[in-house]
C-alpha cells in the first residue's frame, strides 16, 4: 500500500464508508495519516454505579463505570432500528446503558461478567444513562487509562473510532521507516523521527511524546514550506522587466485618484507608489501588500491595473472563492463604468458554463488591455493570456507557492503582486514571505465606523435575536456565524444547516439563508448573490464568507461558539461588517467556561486592530499551548501556528537558508531525499487546487 492508494484498499473502508471520509477531505491513505485529531482527551479513572451517584455529574462527561452483568441484556426492535439495553445496579442505584444498532452485544455481555463501560453520561429525567458506551475488559481499560486518545474532525455516521481504527491500519500498511530528513538534522533540530511523529501525533504514549511528535510535524509543515517558495524564487529572482510602462504623471490611475469620493489614506498613497515605481524598474516586481481588514487593499490592486491597461497590458487578480472573484469582478466593472474606463473586466471561475467559459477564453486573447479576474479556473490549461504584465493573488494565505508560480507563468514575466489582510508581524513575514518585497497598508480610512463589540453567553440570545430583528427592521442584513456544517458526532457545537432551520422558525418574518463550504459553487454563488442584492435579510454561514466578502448593507455579525474559533479568524469575519456608512455590530457568543477562552475573547472585545489582536493571542496563549483547537487558521497548515511556533518556524527557515546555501537546487545526494520531498509537496498542492 502506498501514501496515493485510495483510502478504499483499507480493510473495512467500503463504498460508503469512504464517502464519509470523502466528506472530511480524506481521500488516500497518506489523507488520513495527515488528518491529525483536532483534540485529546485523558481516559476517567473507573467508579462504580455507587462512586457515580454519590458525586456530582455533569450532562456530557466521560465516565468509566466498573460493573458486573446480572441479567443478560434485552434487545427490542423499534422498526426503525434494534435497541439494545442493559441496568447495572448497586443498591438503590441504577444505570442505563443504551446501544443503538448493536444487537450482538447480548452475546458479549454475559450474566456473571465483569467490563468498564466507557461513554458520555445523560440525564433523562432523574436518571443517569451511558449512551453507546464502549465496553472494555478491566484489564483493558487499566492498560489505557493514563493514555492520551484522538478526537477528530468528523461528520455524521463517521465515528470516532472508525478513523483511530482506519488511522491504526494505515499506520500497520505503509513503511514509514525512511526519514526525508538526514540524522544530522534531526540532531542538530532536536526532531523525532517521521515514524514515531505521525504515530503518536495519533496515539501519543505521554504528553512528552505528543510534544515531540508534534514539533517534528509542525518544522515538517514550515521547512518545506520555506522551501518551495526559495526554490521559486531562485528561478524568479533577477528577471527582467521588459515591459514598457506609461510615465506616472496624469495618468488614468491619478485620474480616478482625484474623482474617488474620499482621499486616500497616507498608508494607500505610499504603497501605491511602492508598486507603481516597482513596474517602472528595471526587474519584474515581486510585492506583498499586507494590510488589516478594510484597510483599503482592493482599491490599490484596482490602480494597478488601469496603469497596466493604459500601457497596453493585461492584468489577472485570482481570488481564493467564486463569491470573492464575481465581487471584485463587479467592483471593478462599476469603477471602470463610472471613470469613463474603456478597459474590458473578464470574470473566469470554474462554475460558469462550456458556453461561458468559451467566450471569456476568447475575449481573454481578443483584448490585450483586459482586467482579468477569477479563481483558480485562471491558472487552468486551457486559459492563454495575449500580454500579462501583471498578476495579483488576493487572500494570498489562501494560496500555496505552486499556484502563484503557475498563474506567473501564463505570461512572459509578469510582474506579481500579492495581498493579505492576515496580521503577521513583519519578522514573521519576512521569513513566511522572503521570497517578497513587504508594503504594510496600516491605516484604516478615516470615514469607517469603528465596529461595537461585545462578547456574551448563551443567556444573551433572545436579545440578540431581538437586535437582529430591529436591524432588519431598519434595512440593513445580518450574518451569523456557526463553526459547523452539521451536527457532529464528539463535538457539541452550533451547525448552520439546524441553527438557520431555527432561526427561521423563532423569526418567521425574516428571510433566513444557510451558506456552507460543502456546498456546489453555482448555489453557493447564488446564495451570495442574493445576500449581497438585498433579497436575503440573514445569511446563516461557516467561515466560508471569512475571505473579502462585501456586503455594505451587513450591520451585524453574531458569532456562536465564539471560542472556538482563532482570534485571527474572529478578526476576519467581523471585518465582513461595518463596510458601509450605518453603525455596526459584532456579537460574540461564548459557550465554553474556560478562563483563558474569556480572555482571548475580552482582547477582540476590547480592539479592532488586528495586529494588536494577534500580538495580544501570542502572549496569553504563549508558546507550547497546543492542546484543543489549532488557533491561527494561517496559511493552511494542518497543525503549525507561527505565533505559538515561532521558535519552530525560525529553525525551520534557518535549515532552509543553510541547506540552499550549500545546494541551491538541492541536487546532491545528501539533499536527494529532500527534493523528492519537496517535489511531493508541490505536486500535492497542485492537485488539491485541481491543476
């Protein structure tokens, strides 16, 4: 069995088993190696029915019940399903234990003999029961209870026991004993070897040894990293520029300057120049705009490309969705309309019909000044540019290195601009980005409301329904936020698809919409489109709208289950409001009871700043709090976070600097492995972007 087998060559995995796994991105067998538990928790200690009740239990808790079976249990047939029940008693106490599917337990569970029941405790009424309990021998039970055991990601009908134990047999199939890494970087490093890493970041021994497996995975996650995006720039750097723009003075861009209904920031003005003195300069320009949300990015890329326009060239902007990439589409049409530009906009996604796709493919070769603007569907084959001179990534975390070199390479050397709203420090960006030249758009337009925060529990929610209805009442749109697509099996948490069906039910005059990531792109488009007209009053979503979506008619942003997610990305979401001239508002509702998760909170409370937010983050999480949630949601790594792993991600830039400088196309035997690494890496990401 190979990393690319299909997850299906795992014995158990039939065809619908392996939908399910489809469902949380798992596809082959090296997919769920890499599909690291979200969580740990620690086994109970065992307690009898007598220990149980004569403490005090919370609805939901593990617990471990010793017991003996007394009377073989009874299995009943509701037509729909067996259910299969079974009473311990002690004395006056008395435990259900509830199993659903699970007829065949009435041979195990012997009158006479003796398990550990394992499960989550509920109250129905006055009484205690264990639903779908795992039954364990003692002995058993004592061998894992100090381990520390996986709670994964999942979606409905896929347990939490089907992917440790799909996990396991993967583990057993492949031969993980060759390393990438030579034993002198791994000494030099203080790394656990790969094997012992991706197994215990799955089934970790002790604490230590999840801390070790985790630091090898997570330099594993920024070396190659860094790495791939030092080999590009290595084949970019020094190109020339071979494109002959227009003098600056009185052109089309400082034309629509002067006519823009407000000025632009100083922070805007000094960037613009930076590109615009770059695309003048004897080599290509290779810039990162970095600015926090509603900072005024998109109007800078939008002048870009009319000075490229009025040279003669074309321009391309990829957006990381199709929502964002028909906005800016929009955006840009109505600009060019209102300034008198006579310079063609062309949308290209990857939803729009053969017909569609056929004329803009046409008019992409037709026009050679044309704004060019889509998804990934620009970097595909079948789109050949007439004269790109410039190529900008928006969200550009979104992005992996192969997808900005591929949209590079559709022109003859264009120049490369790339825009994130995400609040790196620079020193951090610098190494993230070292491939870049860094322009920092950091002030926010003087004409945008600061957004009024506040962070409550779920005993606020009446009332925020209330303020909803009164927003709505006034004309403006609400998004509320759930972490969730859909109920999930370990994971007690709002989801979109039940959370819109109520919200619809308790607001009946509101219309209410639901918008998740699973969703085809045509409806989610259409979902957007109808949010951003006027026709939807409240957009139910995941963090599918995180990215640039633009609705300035939005007021109000509640969050559920605000803890659960990074600070970074709480940023994120809340910048979707307060985009036109009407006051707005973000609710944050927390549902945890952990400290540390309030103060997290009180720091968005408290600030609209992002870098101060994630400065804030770094210092109360500090470094090694690593249990639970993933908080950063930066750049898409599975498990690193550069602000708790800055240590990491400094040692990894550091070896990448170290190994380049000796081998700078990694062509030594001593590197071999590496590049074959490397290579994997891009290729992966080349296919998770369908390329």
């Amino acid at each position: 069995m190979e990393l690319d087998s299909s997850i299906s060559e795992i014995k158990g995995i039939g065809a619908k088993t392996e939908q399910l796994f489809h469902k949380v991105g798992v596809y082959t067998v090296g997919d769920i190696l890499l599909h690291f538990p979200r969580d740990y928790e620690k086994m109970p200690a065992m307690e009898t029915v007598s220990e149980l009740f004569g403490r005090e239990t919370i609805e939901g808790e593990l617990a471990a019940i010793a017991g003996r079976v007394e009377k073989a249990p009874s299995v009943r047939n509701t037509g729909r399903m067996p259910i299969t029940t079974l009473t311990l008693q002690e004395g006056p106490d008395s435990l259900n234990l509830v199993w659903f599917h699970m007829p065949y337990l009435r041979n195990t569970l012997k009158a006479g003999s003796s398990f550990v029941f394992l499960g989550k405790l509920a109250k129905k009424g006055k009484r205690l029961s264990l639903d779908q309990p795992q039954v364990l021998p003692p002995e058993k039970y004592q061998q894992i209870q100090s381990s520390l055991w996986p709670c994964y990601a999942l979606t409905q009908g896929l347990s939490k026991n089907m992917v440790s134990k799909t996990v396991q047999l993967a583990l057993e199939a492949l031969d993980l004993s060759r390393d990438y890494l030579t034993e002198e970087i791994r000494q030099r490093r203080e790394l656990a070897e790969y094997n012992f890493a991706l197994e215990n970041i799955h089934f970790p021994g002790s604490g230590l040894a999840l801390a070790q497996a985790r630091k090898r995975l997570v330099f594993d996650e920024f070396f190659q990293f860094i790495l791939a995006a030092q080999l590009q720039k290595s084949q970019m750097e020094q190109v020339k520029n071979e494109f002959d723009f227009v003098p600056i003075e009185d052109s089309w861009a400082d034309q629509v300057v002067k006519q823009l209904p407000y000025e632009l920031t100083g922070a805007q003005k000094r960037v613009l120049a930076e590109i615009r003195e770059n695309m003048r300069a004897p080599e290509i320009m290779q810039r990162l705009v970095q600015g926090d949300v509603g900072s005024g990015k998109t109007i800078l890329a939008f002048l870009a490309m009319v000075d490229c326009a009025q040279s003669g060239c074309q321009s391309a902007l990829m957006a990381p969705t199709e929502v964002l990439a028909r906005q800016h589409y929009e955006t840009f049409t109505s600009l060019c309309e209102q300034y008198q530009l006579r310079i063609p906009v062309i949308l290209l996604t990857g939803s729009m019909t053969a017909k569609e796709k056929r004329r803009a493919y046409d008019r992409i070769q037709l026009y050679s000044k044309a704004m060019v603007i889509g998804t990934h569907a620009l970097i595909q084959e079948r789109t050949l540019f007439d004269n790109l001179a410039l190529v900008i990534t928006d969200e550009q975390h979104r992005f992996g290195v192969k997808q900005r070199e591929k949209l590079y390479l559709k022109g003859a050397q264009p120049h490369i601009l790339v825009m994130s709203a995400t609040p790196i420090p620079r020193t951090l960006a610098l190494i993230l980005y070292g491939d870049l030249d860094i322009s920092l758009v950091d002030e926010v337009p003087s004409q945008r409301l600061p957004i009024k925060n506040c962070v409550v529990n779920t005993s606020y929610r009446p009332k925020a329904y209330e303020f909803i209805e009164k927003q709505v009442q006034l004309g403006h749109q609400v998004y509320v936020i759930c972490p969730l697509v859909e109920e999930s099996e370990g994971l007690e948490a709002e989801n979109v698809t039940d959370y819109a069906r109520e919200l619809a039910r308790r607001l009946p005059e509101l219309s209410v919409a639901c918008l998740h990531g699973k969703m085809k792109g045509a409806l989610k488009n259409q979902i957007m489109e109808e949010f951003a007209a006027g026709h939807t009053q409240v957009l139910v979503s995941t963090t599918v709208i995180e990215v640039g979506v633009n609705v300035p008619n939005a007021t109000v942003m509640l969050i559920e289950d605000a803890q659960r997610f990074g600070l970074a990305q709480l940023h994120q979401l809340r910048g979707r409001v307060g985009r036109g001239d009407a006051q707005s508002y973000c609710i944050m509702i927390n549902t945890g009871e952990n400290e540390v998760s309030k103060k997290r909170l009180d720091i968005l409370n408290k600030s609209n700043d992002g870098f101060f937010i994630a400065a804030e983050d770094l210092k109360l999480r500090g470094p090694g709090d690593f249990f639970g949630i993933r908080q950063s949601g930066l750049l898409q790594f599975r498990l690193g976070d550069i602000y708790q792993d800055e240590e990491i991600l400094k040692a990894a830039s550091e070896e990448a600097k170290q190994i380049l400088a000796e081998d700078p196309a990694l062509e030594s035997e001593a590197y071999r492995s590496i590049r074959q690494q490397i290579d994997r890496y891009l290729r992966e990401a080349a296919e998770t972007m369908n390329l």
